[in-house]
DNA sequence: CAAATAAAAGACAATTTTATCTTAAATGTT
DNA sequence: AACATTTAAGATAAAATTGTCTTTTATTTG
C-alpha cells in the first residue's frame, strides 16, 4: 500500500535480524520466515538484496546465517532498506503520477502532497532497525499475528 | 507508490472531469484520457467505478460524457476516490503488511506509520475536486507534462 | 579431503495489476 | 424507424509483482 511486499518483509527481517543480533544469535532464512511468517523463498530473495546493500550481513556455511554488527544497528535507518528494494520513487514521485514530481509544473496535489512525503521520509530516515528491535525486546511490538 | 495508477488515473480524471464541468461542458472518456495522458480503455474502467460510486455522473449518447454537479464539487473528496478505487487498506492495513493495523498487537513501526497515515487520512478527507480543479483554471497545477 | 550446512544465483510459475479489444445498451438526431 | 454517438460490460492480453524450485558456491566440521 505504501510499501511493496517486499518491502514489508524486508523491514520485518531487518528488524528480527537486529533483534537476534542484539543477543549475539545469527539467524537462517528458515528462522526469519518462521519468525516474521513470510514465504521463505522469496524472503531469502530479499535477505540477499539487503546484504547486497550492505545492510545486514551474511555467512555462508554450517553455522552461518544473517547478523547485523551492533555498531551498525543505530546508522541503519528505515529509508535504506527503503530505497534498496522499493528504489527512491517514494522521495521523489508525483502523488497523482506524473513523470516526476515537479515544482515547477507541480500536479494539483503537489503541496499537499509534499507535506505528506517529507513527514514519511523523516520518519524513515530517523528511525534506526536498532529502536524498533528493542520495543520488540520488550514485549511491547509484534513482528507476526 | 502511494496510490495504485488507477487510482492516479482516477483523481486526475475526476479533477480534468470536475473543472470541465465547471464551465458547464461534460466530456467523454477521449478527451479525458488525453488531457490527462492515459490509457483511454484503462481509463474508460476508471471513470466507471468513479461512476458507479456517483463520485461523477455519466450521460450516454451523442453529446454524452460524464460531468459532475457544481453542487457536489466541495463535498466531493479525494478519499471517496481512493477508497472507490484502492479500498480502505490504506486507511486500515498495517504499515510492515500484518493482517490489520491493530493498537492492541502493534508492529514496531505503529505509532510512527499511524502518525503519517493519520496525516494522510486528513488531508484526503480535506481535500475537495473542486479545490484542486481551481489551481488548475487558473493555470497553477498541471494533470499532465 | 569428504560430507553437511547454509546462502547466492538463476530459471520458472502464479497472481495481481495494468491495459486493450469487442460487443451491448442507451440516447439523441435525422 | 434508422443511424450515429457515447458509455457499460465482459473477455483477453501484457506486464509487473510475488512466490517457488533447482543448482551452484562458500564454509565449517569430522
Ligand atoms: S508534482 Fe505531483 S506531487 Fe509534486
Ligand atoms: S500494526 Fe503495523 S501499523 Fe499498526
């Protein structure tokens, strides 16, 4: 809706990936599926178009699995993920879908729509995978239902 | 991104439809799909939801076309389209895609996502044909490029 | 080194969205 | 009444997104 499926997954991932991390725990796409209940094929598509972007990271082998550094969990924000699997047309499309959004010859939604996008794109772009895994932490948010 | 093209398609059509109308001229589906640049047939669905929802109004026949009343160009909102067009999961879905938005099991994300829809929500329910049709008259907004 | 494990890559399939084409129904004009 | 015009409806088609399956590559362990 605002995002794509995968989009959606990705984040949840992200987010169970840093979860696990916190504790020191790699994780396998078996478990991430499990975990966030994304079909599992397509979610280790993503796993991989997030490590590519070096968002998380990867191990192959017995034991591997995907983690992402505790030092990184604080400057990996929503809008990377974002803009690695849905590209940047959400920063910088036109509400009513003309080519690009544009000030100069701006659709009759432009302003309006504007004030909407930058309120999301701040809001991606301050929060960080390492505050959303902590209130899952706590019992407080769900990844699943 | 925001919107599906249908949707796009839809309230570009809607506002080329409502300012139209307000110099009394209804206009058929030709003429619409390229003042707005869309695909005609595409468009032709559109305006059939758009009608069926009595969002505008049809006539069919020579000289027929669609229009919409002066009287419902104010209460005539951008959300009646979305949700005509898009449903409501824009308004009810949960931003990181579980089953539904809900306070009680919220995803990590909730109370941010909550935030900018709420914002979105409002300026939907706000925001009226025939506001957007009035930058257009007097050449400040553009439904194509 | 051989075997087992797990991600990466690539081909393929299903579903949804976007888009077109054809026929039918309604309405005004001659 | 016959005809032209224009929307409505329904059947298809194309493209994009979502999802699966198979093979390859890297790595650990015995
Ligand atoms: S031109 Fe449409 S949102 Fe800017
Ligand atoms: S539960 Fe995810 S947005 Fe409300």
């Amino acid at each position: 809706m605002m995002f794509s499926k995968a989009c959606e997954y990705g984040i949840r991932a992200a987010v169970y990936v840093t979860l696990q991390s916190l504790e020191g725990r790699r994780v396998g796409v078996n478990e991430i599926s499990e975990e966030i209940d994304s079909p599992i094929a397509f979610t280790a598509k993503i796993l991989q178009q997030l490590t590519r972007n070096n968002i998380i990271h990867s191990v192959k082998g017995p034991n591997g699995g995907f983690e992402i550094d505790p030092e990184d969990m604080n400057s990996a924000k929503l809008s990377m993920i974002v803009k690695a699997i849905d590209g940047d047309k959400i920063y910088t499309g036109c509400g009513l879908g003309l080519k690009e959004c544009n000030a100069q010859k701006p659709c009759p939604l432009h302003d309006k729509f504007l004030d909407i996008r930058n309120n999301l794109s701040t809001m991606l772009t301050s929060t960080s995978l390492y505050e959303l895994a902590t209130g899952l932490e706590v019992g407080l948010t769900y990844l699943k239902r």
